[in-house]
C-alpha cells in the first residue's frame, strides 16, 4: 500500500481514512436539492471514465485519448447539433442555475454551516491560452475573501498548492492541490479549526522522485509539438494541448503515451484541454473534500453543508461524495450542457462570484437579524 504523509492536530481525524475512502457510484440526492425527473429533449453527454494507461495495445490507447481529446474540447461541444435552446432548456430543468434558486440553495443550508470548496482555473479565473497567465481578477479576490470570514473555504485544484497561493493571495484558505494530494491548512484565521491549525496531508510522498523524472522526460518528449505545455504540479504532472493544432494531437497522444510505458504507477485522465498524469493511488479532489471535512470535525456531523464549485470532469469525484452523503451540493461551471453529478449550474467564473457576493450578503443580513431578534 502506498505510505502516507498526513499530519493532523487531532489523532482521531481523517488519517485512517485517507487513502481507502472509495466514492461510489449511488445517485441519490440530498432530500433538500433533489434532481428533477428526466424530460424529454436529452443532453449532451460527455464521456467521464478515466482514461487508464493499461488496458488495449499502443495505437488504440492512443485513439481513444484523441476521441476524449476531442470531446472535451469547447469547440467541438460547441458545434454538436444537441447544443440548441432545446436541449439547454432540458439540462437546465436537471441543473437550474444556482443564482435564479439561490433562495432555495439558503433554505436548504438553513442551521448548519456551511463549508466553501472552490476549483480554480474555470471557477475563479477564466480558462486562458497560457496557464501561467490564470489570474483572478481583484473583485473575485474580495468575493473570496469575504466568504472565508463566514465559512471555511477551500481552493481545490489540480495545480500545484504553491502555485494556486501565488495566483489566490490569500492565507486565511486551506488549500488542496494537486488534484488534493497536496493539502494545507490555512496560515491565518483559526476560529474554524478544531485544535492546532497545522494540518497537511501527502498522501503521494513517495511519487515525488517518479514525477520529476516523467517531467524532464516529458518535456524533452513532446518539445516537438508546438504549443504543447508540460507542468509540474509537484504531485501530477499536466500537459496542456489547449494551443496545439488538431491535427498534433495523435502525435501529442503517442508522445505521452511512450512515456508513460515505463512507469506503470502512473495513469493519465483528462480535463478540459489537458491531459493529467497521477499515481495510481485512491485519491481525488472527493477524498480531499471527505478530509478536510473531518479536519474541520464534520465527518460525522448533519450539521454541515458543503458547497463545492467547479467547472472540470475532475470536480466530478467531489460532486459524487456530495451525493452519497446527503449534504450539500456541488455547482458546476459551464456553457454548455454536459453529464454531471452536480445540483445546480452557472455559466462562467463571473456568475461564481456574483454567487459568493450574494452569499456573503445573505449571512450578514443573518446575522443582522439574529441581533435584532435577540434585542
């Protein structure tokens, strides 16, 4: 079994489940956001599975990333005949947006505290040509500053943690990257942490000398393919083909793929324009929501209500632990219509934070009338 790195104040937190905790497939909803019946009119359904390195021979590996390639490719969801005001209309009925029900969203939340876990690129930052240019802008800085002073609030990405800081600036946030292999306790602001506010958890430690090594081998691999990208996320390893031309991507994919022959402990999934490489372990961005709510005492409890936002398929394992507990709910991020676990939508990080605005004035005005009441 893979070792962990975990360090929590309290010895009764989620170290023990850490690494095994398995999302299942169960659809049921929390009884307050329950999903609408099916409609007639469908939707267009992208595939989620995760692309594995095992499996079939060199060529079709390398066909079946392309097709994904493609099908989460903004421009090709774009152009598909099921995107009309039809079948928005329909996915719409199973996903409403979460600012024209943000009423019914206030309701459900009504006693118990909620907790804030927000993805990054596409969420809080447009998606934007050249990663290293994904910055937030000031108004969403504020917006997400100001849901921390009432909620715990996390940012998790699949960017590497220290990254992520640098574009956020905010100390008073945990933040999980890495796809939440790499999680870290606020610096600052400890009136929601239960004990000690040092908290970390590494549950991939000991890939690290395997992820430096793909990294070299990967850019010396794929350093033919104009606008191909490769990052290191400390933990996982991103190559980015958002500004390759179509017609590279087989070559790209074959590039990745002989690669990836030598280092059977890794596997490749996808995001919206990316290809990820992650150890082969049982961690995702669900385990590290699952974590850091029993971090923050509310393994167990009914008195919380995670929110989770985000805009990618690998949002999705959050989205599903939200189901299967039967709190809270995830919002997806997106234009158009797309298989997802999550309750509600909005269509782009500027509707994010008009959400985060409006939830920042509904608990002040909470609170206002709490002291009145008491008066």
């Amino acid at each position: 079994m893979t070792n962990q790195n975990v360090a929590v104040s309290d010895p009764k937190s989620a170290i023990g489940m850490a690494i095994d905790v398995i999302v299942s497939n169960s659809s049921f909803f929390s009884p307050a956001v329950r999903k609408p019946p099916t409609v007639p009119g469908g939707y267009i359904t992208i595939c989620l599975k995760k692309l594995e390195t095992g499996g079939a021979g060199g060529a079709g590996r390398v066909g079946a990333w392309v097709d994904s390639m493609r099908a989460s490719s903004p421009t090709h969801i774009k152009s598909t005949p099921l995107s009309d005001s039809e079948a928005l209309s329909s996915w719409m009925l199973h996903h409403p947006s979460a600012l024209r029900t943000f009423e019914q969203i206030t309701n459900a939340s009504e006693g118990k505290q909620i907790v804030m876990f927000l993805d990054y690129d596409g969420t809080l930052s447009p998606i934007v040509e050249d990663p290293d240019q994904a910055f937030m802008s000031k108004e969403m800085r504020a917006a997400v500053k100001d849901v921390a002073r009432y909620f715990p609030t996390a940012i998790v990405s699949g960017r590497c943690r220290d990254k992520v800081y640098r574009f956020v600036k905010l100390s008073e946030l945990y933040y999980a990257g890495s796809h939440g292999m790499d999680i870290k306790g606020p610096a600052k602001g400890r009136k929601y942490k239960k004990g000690d506010q040092s908290l970390l958890c590494q549950p991939a430690s000991e890939f690290l000398p395997m992820i430096d090594e793909v990294y070299k081998a990967l850019l010396e691999k794929t350093k033919s393919t104009p606008g191909a990208k490769v990052e290191n996320n400390k933990f996982c390893l991103s190559v980015h083909f958002r500004c390759v031309d179509e017609q590279r991507w087989t070559a790209l994919a074959e590039q990745v793929r002989l690669v990836l022959n030598q280092y059977p402990k890794l596997r490749l999934t996808q995001g919206r324009k990316v290809l990820e490489i992650r150890p082969t372990i049982k961690w995702d961005k669900g385990n590290a929501l699952e974590f850091l709510l029993e971090s923050l005492g509310y393994a167990n409890s009914n008195d919380v209500f995670p929110i989770y936002i985000g805009d990618d398929r690998t949002d999705e394992d959050a989205f599903k632990v939200l189901r299967n507990r039967g709190q809270g709910f995830g919002i997806l991020v997106s234009k158009f219509p797309k298989e997802t676990s999550a309750s509600y939508s909005l269509q782009e990080p500027t509707e994010v934070m008009n959400f985060l605005q409006l939830l920042v004035e509904w608990k002040r005005r909470s609170l206002q009338d709490d002291i009145l009441s008491r008066d």
